[in-house]
C-alpha cells in the first residue's frame, strides 16, 4: 500500500521529537557525567608556586606538596605535586572558578610541621593557550598525637522511621605510640561565620570524665563516643549498634536516652536540641584541650568561647565539598572538607590510612579533610576495615 506522504512526514517529525527528547533526559538524568568537549583554544596551563608565609628566600617554596585544583561547576578534580622549587604544573585546564588547596610537611629533627593552604571560589582563566602563573599562600600548623578518625553524622535510611539521626557517633584514635589520657578534654561543634576569628564559638560543648588518668587511651586504640550507646538498628533498618560505644552524650533535662552502663560526658555548654545532634549537612566538630572552659564567657548569641589555640584536631564536612564559602574552621586546623554524603544514607567518613607501624595504623593527618578523609559506605564504630596502602 502506498503511503501518505504526510504521515510519513509526521512520523519523521515524532521521531526526531523523541530523539531530541531521549537526548536531553540522558543530558538532564542524575549521575551521568556531562561530557565537555571543547575546543583546544579554550584550555590553559598553570604554573603554580607553593608558598610557605612562615619562612623567607628560598626556603619559602615548598616541595613535595599535594595541589589540588577542584572545579565548582563540574566538580573535576586535578591534583599533582610541587617539584623541588615548590612548583605544580596543570595541563589542559578547562575555564571555571576554582577551590584551590595545597598540603605539604616540613620535618625537623624535633617536630614535623603541617603546611596548608588555600583559594577559594577563584576564577581561573587564560586566553589563547597561554599558562596561567599564580602563588598559594600556605600557613603551617602541627600534627596530632590524637585525632579524629571517623564521623558518622549522616543518620540512617527512613525505613521505616524518618529522619533518625540519634545513632551518631565520633570516633578518636591514637595515632602515637605512647598511652594518652582522654580526661577533661572537651569535643565541642562550631559555628559558622568565624573562621578567621582566634575563638571557638560552640553551640555544644561536652568533656570527658575523670581527673587525669582514668581513661587511657592506649597507642592504636580506638575510643567512641556515641550519640545514645545504644543498638540503633532495633529501629531503623540498616543503622548502627553502639552499645559497645566508650562514652555518651546524655542532656538530662530533654528527655534524652541514658545508658547506665555507659559513661556521659560531662555537659559544658548545651545551646538547644535533645542531644549533641551533628548537622546531617555540615558542620566542623574539635577536640580541645581547655585549662578553664568557661574563663571568655558567651558571645551575644550564647554560644561558648574557647581558645582556638586549644584546639588538637577537627574536621569540618559538607554535603557539598566544593562549597568553601562559610567554612567554619581555618587551614591550621583544617584546610579542606570532608563529606560529599546526602543526608540519611548511612555513611561515614574516615581517615585514609597512611601505613602501618609496629602493627598499628598510622592515619593521614594533612590538616586537611579534602585530603585525609573518605566515605565509607557502612560505618565502622571502634574499628578500621580499609586496606593498608602498599
């Protein structure tokens, strides 16, 4: 039979509609990649110059530092590492604004210094297929003997309880080989818009019990501190058990669930919330070490100061990581972010392991969350399953 032209030509319409369609969906789906083909002239080369602000001469540049170039509309990361004029060299580079960070170490015979640095929100661009010249500014800060390995602070998947989030924990490690002592140090959050300033201001403060040497904390050894020491996954399905956590949180006074057999930090400052509750979010959390926790008072919007310089590890982290604005904690503590996890999915973030010594781990301690962390798909409270790095 033969065919009406019309609608065949109605059928070729609908059919480049429906290519047209599947084109743009497959452009527009979650979880595929854009792919970003343009011309040679558009990308550039950067020299970058490591920096280190506490030196002078020659010895300001620093060699064998990690640089990290993460692109804020497609989220691309290009990392490399500073040659011994304390240069890093990019190839190729695709026009965007930027997040740019440097982590390094200087090591003497009696200390190893940490040096980070960083740009954000910078736009990078050189027309022609030139190369882009430019400096990174980095300040130096300490490694600790005590750190922060693990957080999990994303809450569990809503089945069948929603929003559930009491199953939090931090963890802390040893990563020295002497036995230290957790008594009367504090775990407190940070609020935001004060990353420059020399205080803490802290929405929660709580301190471990004892008077100096009750509670050990053993080279190696993990120490967690839960939300509520108790088995979590009796509701939500797919969450964490924490009655073999360390410590709790317990506030008193909101209804807040106490396991007696479990000890509570003490309660320094509780600003509201029934519990020391994370930001599923972002948030940056410390440990600090605080002659008198109370001895600068409030800010006007009673939260508690405490000394900067008391801090000995944190970590901040954000749902998105290429977002640097607002960060709430400088390059001497931490330098980068951790997380990249969507709310309630059940994960974790963890520091890399950097190697094994006399059979324990030594965790990556760069001051630089970007760098030391990476997420885990199940937490792990009290325990590390990575892989060692050969």
């Amino acid at each position: 039979m033969k065919q009406n032209p019309y609608n065949m030509r109605n059928r070729f319409q609908w059919a480049k509609g429906c290519a047209a369609a599947l084109l743009l969906t497959l452009f527009l789906a979650p979880n595929c990649s854009l792919q970003i083909l343009p011309p040679a002239s558009m990308r550039f080369n950067a020299a970058i110059c490591v920096l280190d602000t506490t030196e002078t001469g020659a010895d300001r540049t620093v060699a064998d530092a990690v640089v990290l170039l993460q692109s804020i509309t497609y989220g691309d990361r290009l990392e490399t590492i500073s040659d011994s004029a304390g240069m890093a060299y990019f190839t190729d580079i695709l026009p965007d604004r930027y997040n740019l960070l440097v982590s390094g170490r200087r090591v003497s015979l009696t200390e190893m210094l940490l040096i980070n640095g960083q740009l954000q929100d910078t736009a990078l661009y050189v027309p022609e297929n030139d190369t882009l010249f430019l400096d990174i500014y980095a300040q130096t800060s300490r490694t600790s003997a005590l750190l922060i390995s693990e957080i999990y602070y994303s809450g569990a998947p809503p089945k069948p309880i929603p929003q559930y989030y009491h199953d939090q924990f931090l963890e802390i490690y040893n990563n020295s080989n002497i036995t230290l002592y957790l008594d009367s140090l504090i775990i407190s959050d940070t609020e935001a818009g004060f990353q420059d300033d020399s205080l803490i201001h802290a929405i929660h403060a709580y301190m471990f019990p004892g008077s100096g040497s009750d509670y050990p904390i053993g080279p190696g050894e993990f120490i967690v501190v839960a939300q509520d020491a108790i088995d979590h996954s009796q509701a939500p399905v797919n969450s964490v058990n924490l009655l073999d956590a360390n410590f709790e949180y317990y506030v008193s006074d909101q209804g807040d669930v106490d396991n007696p057999g479990v000890p509570n930090m003490i309660q320094l400052h509780h600003k509201y919330g029934i519990d020391f509750l994370y930001s599923v979010f972002n948030d940056a959390l410390v440990i600090l070490k605080v002659k008198d926790p109370y001895a600068l008072g409030y800010d006007e919007f009673n939260r508690l100061m405490l000394p900067k310089s008391g801090v000995i590890d944190g970590v901040e982290y954000r749902e998105n990581t290429s977002q640097f604005d607002w960060k709430r904690l400088d390059a001497s503590i931490d330098a980068g972010l951790a997380g990249g996890i969507p709310g309630y999915s059940n994960k974790s973030v963890e520091r890399r392991i950097e190697r094994m010594e006399e059979g324990r781990f030594i965790f990556m301690d760069n001051n630089n969350s970007s760098l030391d962390f990476i997420i885990l798909s199940k937490p792990t409270p009290g325990f590390c399953n990575q892989e060692v790095p050969q």
